[in-house]
C-alpha cells in the first residue's frame, strides 16, 4: 500500500454560502476579527433577493431615482451592509456561484459556469435564504403566472415594470408592498385577491409584542395607500385559477362558491416563504415539519449548528456546519442580520449571549405575521388535473391514484410516477406530494430522500473537479485492486 | 409584459433564435428576455407547453433555454454577454449541448 495520502489543506476558516443580509453580516463580523472567509452566492452581486440590484441601482443615482422611491426605504436600507461587505477586503467573495453539496466535515461543493470543485474551512454557514411556497393551482404553469418574488427580482434586477392588466393573489405582507410599489411606478393592479381574512388578523393579536409595532404600522400603510388609490380587493379568497390557452388570459377567484372572473395579462402570486432546505438536507440535517408554518426545517441546535439526521453519513467527525438566517427560520430581511451577526459571535465565541437577545427580539414580529397571514393558496391539496410536478407535468388524480393503491413512500412514488426527477430536483413539488400522502397516513410529512448534487451538475464540470481529496481518490476494491478517480 | 423604468444606457445585444436583443449590462438572460416580450423560454419535454419564468431567483428551471448551444441553461441566473446566442430549449437538452 502507498502511503496514505494528506487531506487536503483548508481553503478558509468559514465558507459562508449566501450573501445576502445573513451572509453579509456573518462575514462582515468574521472578516473583521481576522477570520479568513470565503463568501458564495449564485447572484452576480451581494444583498441576496431582498436587497438584489441594490448596488446597481444606487450606482445610476438619479437615473434610478424614481424606481429607488418606489422600492422604498426597506430596501435602501441594505445600503450600508452592502457597503461594509465591499469595504471589508479580506473577505473573498465569489459571485455566480452554485454549491451543489455540502459535507458536514466543511466540504462545499461549487459550480461557476462549467467549472466545478470542492472548497474547504473549518466551518460553513449555511445562508442560502427562503424560497417561496410552492402554490399548486389549475393553470399555475401557463407564461404570465409569476411569483411576487419573480416580480421583484424583475424590478429590483431588471429595473422594469409591468405592462397591461396586473393582478395579485396571495397573503401576505409582501403583497401589500408590492402592490404599493406598483402602483408608485404608475400600475394599477386590477385585482388584489387576499386569502387572509379579518378573523386571522384578530386571531393573531395576542401574539402581537411591541417590537412588531413599527412593521405592522407600515402594512397598514400600505393598505391605507392601496384602498385609497381604489385598487380593487378581495378577501377570503378561498381558491385561484388562471386560464389562457398559450398565457395567462384571466384569474377566477373563488370566495366559497361565488366565482369572480379578471382579465389579466399577469398573475403575480404569493403565500409566504419558507426555508430553503436543499442544501441542509443533503448535507444529512434532520429534516422536521413545522405544522404552524406548514413546512419543512433543518434542525439545528441552540446556536445554530446543524443536527444531522440519524443513520449512516459519508464523513463522520462533528458536524461543522451552522444555519443562519431565514434558511434557519423565517423572519424577513432585519431578522436575517441579526442572526448573522449572532452565527458570527458564536463561531468567534465572543458576545454571543447578547448578539442572541438581539436575534430572538427581532424574530418577534414573524409571530404575529405567521398567524395573520396564514398559507392560503395552498391550503387545500390540489385535485384533478392540477400540475403537482411542474417539470414532469404531473397532476394530482396521477400521485392521488398511486397514492390510494397503496404508494405511500414518497420516494417510492417518486420512482413510479417521475414526481420530483425533473431538473428543479423536486423543489416544487415535493411538499405537496408530501402533504397528499400524510392526508392518508396520517403522520407527518416527509421528503424526498436528497442526495448531491443538488443542483444539476454538468458531466463535462464533474469530469474536471478541481479540489479533489486526494484520499477518496483511491479505494481498495474487494480484490484489492486499487481503483482510481473515484470521489465519494 | 414589461417595460423599462430607467432607460437603458449604453445596451449590449444578445441574440434569441436570431432577433436582436437589447440587454443591460449585467443583467441577467432572463430579464432582458422578459422586457423584450418573448412569449417563451422553453417548451416542456411532457407535453410541448410554452413556459416563461416563474420564480426568477433559480429554483423552478422554467427558465431553461440553450446558450451558445449549451442547453438547459438557468436563464434567470446566467449573465448577459455582447453577441450571445439563445435559443429556445424546445423539450429536453441532449447530451453534449444543443436541444
Ligand atoms: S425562473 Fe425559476 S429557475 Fe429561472
């Protein structure tokens, strides 16, 4: 036998996957004691989708006057982050970057283009942010539905405005402010369809504490702004559909059994966000469901190290990996900084106790925010021919058959139906599937099993990783003969 | 569908199956394409629909298109470059690039 060969050496101290308000404000901290930090992200620019085009934007100063007002004071608040990132030399930032694994002893593994490797610290944050959730309704495939993030992202990136006839579904404070956003750059939605009702909002009260105050004063005014500009609104939606043969031609909203019908050129929905789970879950992190939130999260430990899920793991050692922001748990953009700074502290050990008052306290507001606004479009499980799996185009009646037969595995249903094998790995659709089969069973939901990447991987990149370890490289078969170029 | 709130400076063009597209620089193949009005990204390898762009932030892959005829290629993530060619990803990418 060769002598056994070295592990490789450490890139950086921390490797922080995301550079939004929780990645920023974690590398700042780290940067600035002296810890050397490797930042990734897949957007060509810091700020994450919260303040995404901020530096752009702030840039063109005037010529991006009118849109800058019209995003509002929230996000220009990201200046100053933004800056102290950029301003923060040592901190090595790595733009258009996709990790498409993570390994519990620090490994991470990146995409740019159609170059890929493996990056190495002694620790990871895992700052990769919230998606939205996933809303399956009839028509939810056709062009012109988009999500209010997509919108933004278009507005904020894009520094564009939507044409023609808007319309908005969804709960939510997001779709307030966008609807306002709007309707500063001159859109007037044709309908704002709201499945919140009254009672929610009275039913959250008691969870109401004075640091939500000054976010809720500011929906209010949003939804002053909104009523008094006669966008027209409907509450207690109970159901959505859009229709168009090639596009989306018009929303029918449903209030029980009465049925509304809007021409529209644009359907923008949203139902809050959850945590993005990809990149935890295939690093092995105990996966739970959150009932209250209707969602899945990554367990973590007080300070945020993540719990890996019981059985075998491909590395063994302590887990080196720490959530941070709303990947860890939802709480908007202010909450995400905090938390950051505080997964800083706590990988510094230095000023933890307080850094994690000041994290809990900016958490509170989501309380009240996560009972008001409860998930609303995907409330009911979609039936019939509704579109669960976007990429492979299956419906509901299709899983709710293999379901009813007997399937209710959901990696078995995976491999039966093709639910979840399409190129978004199962992002879209696997909480609904996951929901139709717990009506069955009865338990709690449950996902697919992930595996790296978790993002598609071009053969021609992984053919050419750089930053192999050198000892996975070898591997004594059971004949003892060695095989060589095998990474595991 | 869209339209520009601040003019576009000075434009780089990109090409999607042959039309000239004016692009800001340092945005992304996807919302160039969305301003221009093009009334799909990709047609579906199930059924053959039309899709355009659902979340824009990487996460639905309704935004796939060929890229200098590299297929299934995230447009919503990918950078605008001058003389880039797009083309619509018409069902599944082949192995090696093309659609
Ligand atoms: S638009 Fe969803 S991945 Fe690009």
């Amino acid at each position: 036998m060769p002598p056994f060969p070295d592990a490789p050496k450490p890139d950086a101290d921390v490797i922080v996957i995301g550079a939004g308000p929780a990645g920023m404000a974690a590398s700042v901290d780290l940067a600035r004691a002296g810890r050397r930090v490797i930042v990734l992200d897949m957007q060509p620019g810091p700020g994450g989708q919260i303040y995404r085009g901020l530096e752009a934007n702030l840039a063109e100063g005037a010529a991006a006057g009118a849109l800058m007002t019209a995003l509002g004071p929230a996000y220009a608040a990201g200046a100053d982050l933004i800056r102290a990132f950029r301003g923060t030399e040592s901190i090595d930032f790595r733009p258009g970057h996709t990790v498409w694994e993570v390994r519990r002893d620090g490994t991470v593994g990146w995409l740019q283009g159609t170059k890929a490797g493996y990056l190495r610290a002694a620790h990871v944050v895992l700052a990769n942010g919230a998606m939205e959730r996933p809303v399956p309704f009839p028509g939810w495939t056709l062009p012109g539905v988009m999500t209010a993030g997509a919108v933004q992202t278009l507005l904020k990136a894009g520094q564009m405005k939507p044409l023609g006839r808007v319309a908005i579904a969804g709960t939510g404070p997001l779709v307030f402010l966008l609807a306002d956003q709007f309707r500063r750059l001159g859109v007037r939605p044709v309908m704002l369809a709201r499945t919140d009702r009254l009672r929610d909002q009275i039913g959250a009260l008691p969870r109401l504490r004075l640091p939500a105050v000054p976010s809720l004063a500011k929906g209010a005014g949003w939804l002053a702004r909104l009523r008094l500009a006669g966008i027209p609104m409907a509450r207690g939606v109970t159901g959505i559909e859009a229709v168009g043969a090639t596009k989306v031609e018009a929303l029918r909203l449903w209030r029980g059994r009465q049925l509304t019908e809007v021409a529209c050129d644009l359907l923008v929905v949203h139902d809050g966000v959850v945590p993005s789970i990809d990149l935890a879950q295939g690093a092995g992190a105990r996966i739970e469901w959150n009932q209250g939130l209707q969602a899945w999260q990554a367990a973590t430990e007080e300070d945020g190290v993540m719990v890996p899920a019981p059985g075998a793991s491909l590395v063994d050692g302590p887990c080196r990996i720490l959530m941070s922001g709303d990947a860890r748990q939802i709480g908007g953009a202010e909450a995400a900084m905090a938390h950051g700074r505080h997964v800083a502290a706590v990988l510094l050990a230095q000023g933890q106790s307080a850094s994690r008052t000041r994290l809990r306290k900016s958490l509170l507001p989501r309380r009240f925010l996560e009972a008001a606004f409860p998930p609303g479009l995907s409330a009911s499980l979609p039936t019939g021919n509704t579109t669960v799996c976007r990429c492979e185009e299956i419906d509901a009646a299709g899983l709710d058959g293999l379901i009813r037969a007997g399937a209710q595995d959901i990696d078995q249903i995976r491999g039966l139906s093709r639910c979840g094998m399409g190129p978004c790995q199962g992002r879209h659709c696997a909480v609904t599937l996951a929901r139709m089969i717990a009506a069955q069973t009865g338990r709690a939901p449950v996902p697919f099993r992930a595996r790296p990447p978790v993002r598609p991987l071009p053969l021609a990149a992984l053919a050419a990783l750089a930053g192999r370890d050198p000892r996975l490289t070898e591997i004594v078969s059971l004949d003892d003969k060695p095989v060589v170029g095998v990474d595991v | 569908m869209f339209a520009s709130v601040v003019p576009i400076g000075h434009p780089v063009t990109i090409h999607f199956d042959g039309r000239p597209i004016p692009a800001r620089e340092g945005e992304t193949v996807a919302a160039c394409l969305m301003r221009a009005g093009v009334p799909a990204f990709r047609r579906t390898p199930v059924s053959g629909g039309p899709r355009l762009p659902y979340c824009m932030i990487g996460h639905c892959f309704d935004c796939l298109v060929e890229i200098e005829g590299q297929g299934s290629q995230q447009a919503c993530l990918v950078g605008v470059a001058e003389g880039m060619r797009i083309r619509l990803q018409n069902g599944a990418a082949g192995v090696g690039g093309g659609a």
